[in-house]
C-alpha cells in the first residue's frame, strides 16, 4: 500500500463528513440536541482492544457527536464574540494538519515561517500597529494578553532597577496594574497568570469606555512600575476607551500600555471605523483574535508587541540541540511555545485572498449587519437597545429581566438564531455579537425576524 493509499480513506471520508455538515451551516438549527453524556454514550465509554478501519471510527464520531455540536458557523449565530471560518481559511487548516509542521524555528520549517512572517507584516499594517512591532501566533486573545504582560512587566521592573529574568518576582518592586471596570475576564486571567494580580479597577462611563480622569487620579496616587490594560470592543457595547489620549495619559505616568482588541482591533482596518482605534498604534502592547473577526479556523490568537526585543526577552528559549536562528527572530523567540502548529498560515490565505479592501469591507459589514439588528429590535413592540451601537455589538432588552430570559430561551428553541444570555448595568440582557463573514443584511433581517417570534411566543 503507498502512503496516499493510507491516508486517502480517511481524508475521504472526513470530506463527506464535513461536507456534510458545512452544507447546512446557514440553514440548519443553531443549538445542539445532546449533551456531554449523551454524547459519551453514543461514542462509547470504554477504550476497545482494538477498534475498526479509520473511515468507520470518523463516521461513528460524525454519528455521535454532531447532535451535540452548536453551529457556530452560522450567519444568525451571534453568541459570545465568536466568529466562523472562511472557506480559504478552512482549506488552508487542513493543509497546516497534514504538512503538520513544528513551527517555532525558521531554518527548520522555512515554507509556514515564511507565510506567517508575511502575515505578520501585513496583519501590522491593517490594524494601524507600528512597523516594528513584533507578532507571534498564539492560541487566543487570553494567551495573547498573557505574552503582552509577560513583556509589560518585565519591563517595568527593569526601568526600575530589578532584572525579573536573574532575581525573579518575588522581593521586587510592586506593579501596579491598572484596568477598567468593564474590562474582559480574560484580562483578569491573564493578570493573575503574569503575577500582576486581579489589578486596580479605573471606572468605566456608562457605555463600559475607562474615564480619562479616574486613571489620570489613581496614576497619581501612587509610584513606581505601572501597567495600565485598555480596551478596544467591550464585549456588551462595543465601545472603544480612548485609546489615544488614555496612552498619553498612562505614558506621562511612565506605565506600559496594554490594548485588549480580541475583536475590536480589527476596526482599524476599515476606513470608515478606524476612528474607534484612534492612539492604538502609540501603545507598547496588543492582543486580538483572528477568528472572531478575520474568521479563521480555532485556534488563532495574535500577541503584538511594540519593542521587539523586549517581547524576545520575556518568552524566547534558546538550547544548543535548537537550530536557532543567529541574525534574525525564531517563531519561538515571539511566543510562550517553542512546539506548535502553523497557525499563522490559516490567516496568511485569508488575508492573501482577501486583501485590503476585502479585510476592510469584512470588517465594516459586520458592523453595517450590527446596526441592522439594532433598528429591528427597536421596531419590535417593547424591545429596547441599551448601547450606542458604533461597532458589532447589540445589547438588547425586552421589558422585565424575566421577559428578556424568556424571549432568549424562546429564541433558543426556535433554533434560527442566537444570542448570548447576560447582565450589563444591572439588566438581563440578549447580547448580539456579529461576527461571522455569511452574516449580511439579509441574514441580520432573517435573525431580526426571529427574535420577533420569539417575543411572540412569549407575549
């Protein structure tokens, strides 16, 4: 038997699969029908001592586990912030899984390292960052914070004279990491995670944005090294903090500037939202997520930060056995992984085939479908937006917090579309997240027209 012999009934049969069910993305029920142990079951809870050909084995996963899958890929999915896969994007991963390279050295791997270097470079130029910022793929948006502040503190330890990589943390200067009331759990986790803790909380104004003079009174409160964590996209409003004049503000103080912009850094590069990210490109840090908006395939975070070499001493690993390179960074020299797969690769396609204008014009009509959402819920007898909508975010509310639950859980079975249960300000509220490239007018009418019956149905 060849080796493509070997592989094709496989690779065959996971085509049908995911033909299958990628055909009925845009129309078929959003929610799954089986839970975990439901699932388990049908997969078989015991290991066999030997189990059938690797097509059956697919199909009996495909069989099982599809009930209890949740399409995210839909255009009226609109649950958290999370995106779907381009069509290019998606081939581009299948072809990362079967080159299945190791990329965290250039001389080892030179065809992914190539493509993830020139997205690198182009993703600088659409987000507004500065040409010399360094870039490494990561996992998420949280990984991605966590090697921003991972480099945000050790550089502020050393601006103040304590050299974290030879004394370590313990017995240094205390960081003072300042983040805004409305700030994503990410943030927290990646705070605790860099030893930074949960951090002083700066007050946000009503649509969730820092205020500009609460964190110029706690930067004056006190001294020392100082990370200030900004936002771009709350993840209930939208909103975008100052970005500009809050990183002058935190510079003045001699802090670090983090921008969390999981989803909301993709607004630079749509000429009609890049006022939202205003200053960005003056932070030190960033951290966003190519799957929420660009719509690549999981897992895909971006870590950007300003001052190459800073970002090489917090997370590089060299040994004698790695053939690293002498005159130029590796993968690993950007990132907290030295193994991982070409997840830059998936983006390069994307990019590659949309361009500029395509990025730009992905961007600006998931916002454009965003305003759709919010004027419809506003023609629908009692529902209520409760942000100003300047980006992808709805947050809407149906009179009492037990009438909004009840239209979510009436939506929820009616399986055309779906919104994220959660509470801003005090309110039960539907969050609508637009962030999937199928979801166009049309679809926004078409979720619109469902979360009409869903108030029906419960009036």
């Amino acid at each position: 038997m060849s080796d493509q012999d070997a592989f094709s009934p496989a690779l065959d049969e996971a085509v049908e699969i995911a033909g299958r069910w990628l055909a009925g993305v845009r129309e078929g029920p959003i929610p799954p029908t089986a839970d975990v142990e439901q699932v388990k079951d049908a997969l078989g809870r015991e290991l066999p001592e030997r189990g059938p050909a690797a097509p059956e084995v697919l199909r009996q996963m495909a069989e099982a586990m599809e009930p209890g899958l949740m399409r995210i890929g839909s255009p009226r999915f609109h649950g958290w912030v999370m995106g779907g896969a381009q069509p290019v994007s998606l081939g581009a991963d299948w072809l990362v899984s079967a080159w299945d390279q190791n990329t965290g050295l250039r001389s080892v791997t030179p065809g992914v390292v190539a493509a993830e270097e020139l997205a690198a470079r182009w993703l600088a130029e659409l987000l507004g960052l500065p040409a010399s910022a360094e870039i490494g793929f990561v996992t998420g948006a949280t990984v991605a914070s966590l090697v921003g502040l991972v480099a945000a503190r050790d550089e502020v330890l050393r601006r103040a004279g304590w050299d974290p990589a030879e004394q370590g943390l313990a017995g240094g200067p205390r960081i003072r990491f300042l983040v805004g009331a409305e700030r994503h759990g990410s943030v927290d986790s990646s705070g605790l995670v860099a030893g930074l803790g949960r951090g002083r909380v700066i007050d946000a104004d009503d649509q969730g944005r820092m205020r500009p003079d609460a964190l110029r009174a706690a930067l004056a409160e006190g001294s020392g090294p100082a990370i200030v964590c900004l936002q771009a996209g709350n993840i209930h409003s939208g909103a975008f903090d100052p970005l500009g004049e809050l990183t002058d503000i935190a510079h003045e103080a001699g802090a670090w500037v983090h921008v969390d912009g999981a989803f909301g850094l993709w607004a630079a590069a749509a000429p009609g939202l890049r006022a939202l990210t205003a200053g960005v490109e003056r932070a030190d840090s960033w951290a966003t997520d190519a799957h929420k908006t660009l719509n690549v395939p999981y897992d895909c975070g971006i870590a950007a930060v300003a001052d190459p070499g800073t970002l090489h001493r917090a997370v590089a690993q060299h040994a004698a056995y790695l053939a690293s390179s002498e005159d130029v960074a590796d993968p690993a020299d950007r990132v907290l992984e030295l193994s991982r797969r070409a997840r830059g690769v998936p983006v390069y396609a994307t990019l590659a085939q949309l361009g500029r204008e395509g990025v730009a014009g992905l961007v600006q009509g998931l916002a454009d479908s965003a305003t759709v959402i919010a004027d419809g819920i506003r023609g629908i007898p009692g529902g209520e937006v409760l942000n100003d909508v300047v980006y992808t975010q709805v947050c809407a509310a149906f009179g009492t917090d037990d009438r909004t639950r009840a239209v979510g859980r009436a939506l929820l079975a009616d399986g055309r579309a779906l919104a994220s249960p959660s509470v801003w300000h005090g309110r039960a509220v539907l969050r609508f997240s637009v962030s999937n490239w199928l979801t166009d007018p049309e679809e926004a009418g078409r979720t619109v027209a469902a979360v009409r019956r869903a108030v029906d149905a419960t009036a």
